[in-house]
C-alpha cells in the first residue's frame, strides 16, 4: 500500500519540477526569434577581413590584379606504362597589371606531385608548373587536378592531367 502512493507522489512532483518554467521569454516564437536576431547580430558585428583580391556579390573585381593565362590548362598523356613517371609542364603569361605570385600549388591526390615558380611574375612575364604523376599502383584511367593558389581573381586557378594506364600483364591478356 506504501509502494503506489509513495510513487504517485514522486510522479506528480517530477511533472510538476518538469513542467514549471521560470524563464518565459526563451520559449515560444518570440524566444526563438529573439536567439535568432541575436545570432545575425554576432555574424554582422564580426570584423571583416579585407582581401583586394577576392570579390564578392556587391564589390567589382579589382581591375589591377594579375591575371594567370595559360597556354592550355589540361593535358593528356595517353596511354602509359604502369609503375611509370611522367612530367609535364604548363606555361603561363602574367596578363595583368600587377605581379602575380602563386602561394600554394596542390594536388588531388599524392600521386601527382606540383612544382612552381615561385619568384613574383611581372606583368607580362612568364612562368611555369611542373607536374609530376607517378602511376605506380594505379591502373585504368585516371584525371588529376592541380589548384594554384595565387593572388589573382579568383584565387584558385585549377589544371588538369589525364592519363590511361596500360594493364601489366599480370592479369592475363587483353583486347586492344
């Protein structure tokens, strides 16, 4: 007889602990508007990193900044011979009005290894990215990109290596 009413007791004080709530202005729409508005004041107040280079839906691109033109973009090696290493290099010309300098060149995998000039290119100069893709333990056909990272407008200018490679012969013959 002790066992239902000291349950009932502590049921209905935990209902009641759960239900009292001392903050109304959290709950309900106006709570959940006003963490809202608080939220957007916080993103807005934020400092503003000002970067010449990097143009945004209101702001016009600066029209002094280098320009990275390449003579082609992609390459295609064709048909190679696995556990092999081929190389390749893309020329560019600075065509714009300001020296353009490449700050970072990576690759889309760790087969294909970038290498760049890494002095400030003037404006109307030259220069270059080596790139290196080593097919070992890799088969078929395989694409690569390489990001470079420079100072221009957008800051990531992408190239692009393509390859087949051929079957060992391991694995028995094959059509042609």
């Amino acid at each position: 007889m002790k066992f239902p009413v000291f349950s009932s007791l502590l049921l209905s004080g935990a209902l009641l602990l759960g239900a009292c709530n001392n903050n109304k202005g959290d709950v309900g729409t106006e709570g959940m508007n006003a963490a809202a508005a608080d939220a957007n004041a916080m993103a807005t107040a934020a400092p503003l990193i000002d970067n010449p280079n990097v143009t945004g839906e209101t702001e016009a691109p600066n029209p002094n900044a280098p320009v990275m033109s390449f003579a082609k973009a992609d390459h295609d090696f064709g048909d190679i011979q696995p556990n092999s290493v081929v190389k390749t290099t893309f020329e560019f010309t600075n065509t714009g009005k300001s020296p353009l300098i490449i700050e970072n060149a990576t690759a889309s995998c760790g087969c294909t290894t970038p290498n760049w000039t890494k002095e400030p290119i003037a404006p109307g100069g030259k220069g270059s990215i080596d790139v290196q893709f080593d097919a070992h333990g890799k088969s078929g056909m395989q694409m690569k990109e390489v990001a470079i990272q420079a100072n221009t407008q957008p800051s990531i200018t992408k190239v692009t290596i393509k390859t087949n490679i051929l079957p060992d012969g391991q694995q028995g013959p094959y059509r042609q």
